[in-house]
C-alpha cells in the first residue's frame, strides 16, 4: 500500500473517530464573518459580484443560517450574499483562505469582485438547470494581493438550491478569513468524513441492488422480485449521483442530475405497486392516481426559455413532493389495516415506512444543521436506506414462502390424488356402478319377457332408457370433476354457471351467480381459480346447511376477486378459528390457500358466529 493510500486512511479512521467534535477550533487568528449580512433573491451577474454595488435596500440575514429558518419563501432558487467585512492591518497570511464551512448547496464565491472558488454549477434562475455538489466544507484559498488590509472587502456568494427541497444558504459555520496552512488539516478530516461515511452508505446500497440482480437470476418467475428490482433500479441509479460519483469524477452537468432525478422519481409508481402486490391488494383509484400524477410531474423541460414551462420545472418540484407523501400516507395506511389483519409482512412494511416517515419529517422539523454539520448528510437518506432494507428482506420472505408454497403444493398434490381417487372410486361404484347394475337387471327382465311372449316390454324399455340417461350424466360429471374440457370449449363464465346449476340440484339449494358473459383468463389463472371455486362450492353446498349461495366474480383494472358466499351454519360454529378450518376446510382449504399463492394472491376465509361464510380469492390481473 502506497504513503498517499495510507495517508488516506489514516484521514479516514481519524475523521470517524473524531466525530462532530473535530469541526470546530480555536479562531483566535482567524477573522470572523458571521453576524448578520445582507441577502437577495435574484440574479444579477456580474453586478452583485462588484465590491461597489449598493446593496444598502438588501434583507439582512444571520450568517451561518439557512434561508428556510430566516422566513424566505420555499420555491426560491438562486440568490447571493454579500459579506462586508474589514481585514485588520496586522492579519497577514502568504495563504489566505476563505473559510465558509458547509453551504446548501451549489455556489460561486467571489472575493472583491474576483471568482475565488465554487462547487456544483448555476444555471439560470427558475430553471432547475442546476449541479448540486456534495455536501461538503467549503474553503477557498485566494491570491494575497486580493485582500484590502484596513479597509472595507466584499465577499459575494451566489447560491443556488432546490426549491421546496433545501434550506438553503450558509447553513453551517465557521465562516472566516483563514490561514490555509492553519485550516487545512481540520478542512481535510471534515471532508474524509463526510466522503467515508458517504462511501458507506453507497456500499450499502451497492449490496442491496446485487442481491436484487442476484435474486432476480434465480427466481426470475417471481412477479414480487421483478417489482423490487424495478423499484430499487430506479433509486439506485439516482444514488450513484447523489453519492457525487460524478462529481468526484469531473463529470458534473444538469443533464446528467436532471436525469437522476427522474429516474428516483421512477421509484414512486413502482414502489406502490410492489407494497400493493406483498400486501395482495388493488391499487386502488387514490394508488393509480399518485402513480400517474408521480411520472406525469416528470414532464419538465428545463431551461427552455417559455415562461409557462419554466414556471412547471420548479412548481413540479412541489407537485411530485405531495404526491409522495400522499403515496407514503397510502401506504402507512395500507401497513396499519394488514397489520391488524395478521398478514404475512405486514410488521416489516410498517417499519420500514415507519422509519421512512418519520426521517423525513425530521428532516422538516430539526435544525438544518443538525445532521449536516456532524455528517454531511440528511436524515432521510437514513430513513430511505432503512426502509429499502425492509423492502428487500420482505422480497425474500415472499420468495421464500412462495417456494415453500410450491413444495407444500407438491406434497399435498399426492395426496389430494390420493384422495381423489378414493372419492372417484366411491362416485363410480355408488352411482355408475348401481346404475349399470339396475341396466342390466332390466335388461334380464326384458329377455324373460320376450322370451316368455310376456307383454309389458315397452314399460321396461323406457325405465331402461331412463336408467342409460342418468349413467350418462353421473359419467360427465365424473369427467368433468377430473378435467373440466368445458373450460375450453365454453369459457370460465359457463363453465361456472354450469357447475353452480348442477349443484344447485344436486344439495336442492339456491345458487345465484353474478359472473360477467364475457369475462375469462388465461388458461393457467382460469384453472386455478376454477379450482378454488370448486372447492370452495362444494364446502358451502355439501358441509354448510346452506339454502341460499351466491357467487360473484369481478375484475378491475389490476386485479381479479371471486366470491363464494352462504347462508349456511358458518365455519366458525362456536368454535376457535384453527379447530374449524381443520374440520371444515382440512385439505381443500389448504389447497385453495396454496392456489392463491401460486396466482400472487390471498384467499381470506369470513366467517362469523351468526351464520354464514364467505370464501373470497384475490390475485393481481
């Protein structure tokens, strides 16, 4: 390892070590410029930046503070300070330096009219068109020769920040005339810091989005890794550039963070949807709307020179901001009703929206320099973090418990066909059976008889042909208990409609179906939830005591609910809910459930004491 590399490191361990503590020394020799200085919002450039502009009508604002806690209005953009302050005869300094500790965020500094130093690049007001820099300290060396020894210096800084986002301004001290030399250690472990703890947390993130590759090359069929991918890529490629890998590289430009953000504006749309799928619930109209309203935010065009539009890129800001937190509303409320109901993930997602909530609320009602001047970073990116590692340990629960879903589906396969067979064999021998038996007594007797010259026969023949009708309907019902061919040949409608009749007769019982004519699915959705509607059918029309059943099927925009509901006995009964769905479901319930699964849904089971039972499937369409 290289004396540069261990140097480095040296910095790096020091700068964590020595935490917020080491931010502030002794300004003995230095010239402090804080008090309170004046303020514009504007830009006028090169005028403000003269020494000799009057700026006597300017607002005053305290130096170090931030533009949100002087009262200035929020969707302010580019704006300047200008310091006036006297260098004592006796301070000198062969390297002068303008200490002006940790500005919000990009800036341009110049010192008696001349450009000293800057971080990020401005563009023009109201046009997002800006590169903000890493939150770092900022210090300047400049020229001797530019400093005016017992008379007025003017130091002009021009800002420029994120409407409705940053504070703003020099939020963090020390703000001082300083000698390099002196300054430079203190400056150097501050920045490692910032940089080290940044580094961290890109490493962090850089773990995350490879066990989402990694996931997503294994399980590929899954539809929850596909939405965690989506919604993490999207953030992940904004976080390469808010780490300031650009920056650190020399590759700043607006296009480059334009871009950025809105890819991590992406992450909204996908975020409700993946929340909506682990939960197996509709997006709902208030979901679709913050989904299409989130992109549709997107639609800027900065720098265009067309008031209108560029009026949007900064109000767009304020649009996107209170669609998110009408999403993370949405989803806090989706967490909360889950968690009452007991399903699967429902803690983790509170959590993790818990912490992703109130991070950025912090973010809001905390000081501005509060995080910044120990870390060089927001609060909520922690909480963004935190949460994203509940998202992604609740991408693997759900693949984990998909695949033992499918090996539980394997298990209870054999013996559902072990079952089945049973139940066949008893079909076939109680009805098909009996029925071949009364064919060929019949038919004996019909032989006696002609053999006899006995009359009578045409009596005989009829109850024969009877007989002959009904082996053969026991015979297609059997049939198409194994394999419905009908769900091909007539559709999912008919199919349940033919069903629900042939029950109807059989228990004598009222059967109302509110099916669509038109409505089917593909043929994998289509037997499952046939499946699940057979079951759940036979439950309610042989086991429940019911007189009356009525079936529902419906589909919206993103998802698919059928409903088997009866006026039976209910499967509760008096009893705890595990002991009834043992002895009223056993496996078929169980079988249902793992279909459910196998469609990305959930099939809750409502019953009450009173009577009555409701079997309802959900899944995504």
């Amino acid at each position: 390892m290289s004396e540069f590399s261990v140097m480095r490191l040296a910095l790096c361990l020091l700068g964590l070590c020595v935490g917020p503590f080491a931010a502030e020394r002794s300004l003995a020799d230095d010239v402090r410029l804080t008090g309170e200085h004046a303020i514009h919002v504007g830009d006028d450039r090169p005028a403000f930046a003269d020494p000799g502009y009057d700026d006597s009508d300017w607002d005053r604002i305290a130096v170090p503070s931030s533009l949100r806690s002087a009262g200035f209005g929020p969707r302010i953009d580019v704006f300047w300070y200008r310091i006036h302050f006297d260098a004592p005869e006796d301070w000198s300094s062969r390297t002068p330096a303008i200490r002006l500790g940790i500005i919000d965020r990009a800036d341009e500094t110049y010192l008696n009219g001349v450009l000293i130093g800057g971080n990020g690049q401005i563009g023009p007001r109201q046009s997002d068109w800006h590169v903000y820099p890493p939150m770092l300290p900022r210090l300047y060396p400049f020229d001797p020769d530019l400093l005016v020894h017992g008379g007025r210096n003017v130091l002009a800084v021009r800002i420029a920040r994120e409407p409705y986002i940053d504070d703003g301004g020099i939020i963090v001290g020390p703000v001082a005339l300083v000698d390099m030399a002196d300054a430079l250690p203190e400056y150097l472990i501050l920045r490692q810091r910032f940089l080290s703890i940044n580094y961290i947390l890109l490493g962090i993130e850089t773990i995350i989005m490879l066990s989402a590759i990694f996931a997503l090359y294994l399980k590929p069929e899954h539809r929850s890794t596909w939405l965690f991918f989506l919604l993490y890529i999207f953030y992940y490629l904004q976080s390469l550039e808010r780490r300031n890998l650009f920056h650190l590289a020399g590759l700043d430009h607006p296009a480059i963070q334009f871009a950025a953000n809105v890819l991590g504006a992406l992450a909204i749309p996908a975020l409700i949807a993946f929340v909506a799928h682990v939960l197996g619930q509709s997006v709902g109209r208030l979901g679709r709307f913050v989904q299409i309203g989130s992109i549709a935010a997107l639609i800027s065009v900065p720098l265009t020179g067309i008031p209108l539009l560029d009026w949007w890129a900064i109000e767009s800001n304020l649009v996107w901001h209170s669609l998110f937190l009408m999403g993370l509303i949405l989803m806090v409320v989706w967490s909360i009703r889950a968690l009452f109901r007991g399903q699967p993930h429902s803690i983790p997602l509170f959590l993790g929206l818990l912490a992703l909530a109130a991070s950025m609320f912090g973010d809001i009602l905390l000081p501005a320099n509060f995080v910044e001047a120990a870390f060089g970073f927001r609060l909520g990116e922690v909480g963004v973090l935190a949460f994203f590692l509940s998202m992604a340990f609740i991408a693997a629960a759900n693949i984990l418990q998909t695949d033992r879903a499918l090996q539980r589906a394997n298990t209870d396969v054999l013996t559902a066909h072990e079952q089945e067979r049973a139940r066949l064999a008893r079909d076939i021998h109680d009805s098909i059976g009996q029925w071949l038996t009364t064919i060929k007594l019949r038919l004996e007797l019909l032989g006696d008889g002609a053999e006899g010259g006995r009359t009578g026969a045409g009596g005989n023949v009829k109850e024969l042909v009877s007989d002959v009708t009904h082996a053969i309907e026991d015979t297609r019902r059997v049939a198409q208990d194994l394999s419905p061919v009908f769900l091909e040949e007539q559709g999912l409608a008919a199919a349940i409609r033919t069903l629900a009749e042939r029950a109807a007769r059989r228990a004598d019982l009222s059967i109302d179906v509110h099916v669509p004519p038109a409505m089917d699915l593909p043929k994998t959705e289509r037997d499952h939830l046939y499946r699940v509607f057979q079951e759940a059918l036979n439950n309610a029309a042989l086991h429940s005591d019911a007189t009356r059943i009525v079936v529902t099927l419906e589909r919206g925009r993103d998802q698919v609910v059928l409903a088997v509901s009866d006026n039976g006995r209910g499967m509760l009964n008096g009893r705890p809910p595990q002991q009834a769905h043992a002895a009223n479901g056993g496996l078929g319930l169980k079988t249902m459930r793992d279909r459910a699964r196998l469609l990305g849904g959930r099939l809750d089971v409502i019953s009450n004491d009173g009577g009555g039972t409701t079997v309802q499937l959900r899944f995504p369409s």
